[in-house]
C-alpha cells in the first residue's frame, strides 16, 4: 500500500488499512551516512529511506546492504595448498 503518513504516495511494507504498523506508527530519517544514497526520498517531513523504516540499524554493523552510494569489492579470497597433496597429484596426473 501507499504510504499516507510522512513518505506520501510511496509504496510502503508497512501500511495498512489502518495506518502505519511500524514500531512508533512511523518511518525514521535517514543518517548522516545515507547522504548521496539513491534510494532516499525527500518529502516535507523530512528525508527517509525507501526501503528501509529506520536507516539507523542499517548501518549499526557496518555498511547498509541497499546502500547505493557505495563501492562494493568482493573479498578475494587465496587458497592455501598443502604441497604435499599439490606434489602427489602431479605425480598421479602423469
């Protein structure tokens, strides 16, 4: 459903027929670390995060995974190899 309580006309999880059944009846503004983010909305009340109700517990541990304004790299992982099993496989492969 459409919100109707401070993020007008923006479909929202969390409305209802009878209101907003988020914690507190209502969205939370973004932090400092949305800024720049693509999915935040500007409204009169304020700026709030379309995905998410409160942007806070987003970045509590780290980086928001809908973040868009951020560079992710994945991690490239080494494997270590045990020489002793890399020499004994050679020798079967031959």
């Amino acid at each position: 459903m459409q919100c109707v309580t401070l993020k007008k006309g923006v479909e929202c999880a969390f409305m209802t027929r009878k209101g907003c059944n988020f914690n507190g009846g209502h969205c939370h503004e973004v932090v400092e670390s949305c800024q720049g983010c693509s999915r935040t909305v500007t409204s009169s009340h304020g700026t709030f995060c379309s995905v998410a109700p409160q942007p806070a517990v987003k970045w509590a541990r780290g980086n928001c995974n809908f973040a868009t304004h951020i560079d992710r790299k994945a991690a490239e992982q080494t494997q270590k190899i045990n020489p002793l099993k890399a020499s004994k496989r050679a020798a079967a492969s031959r």
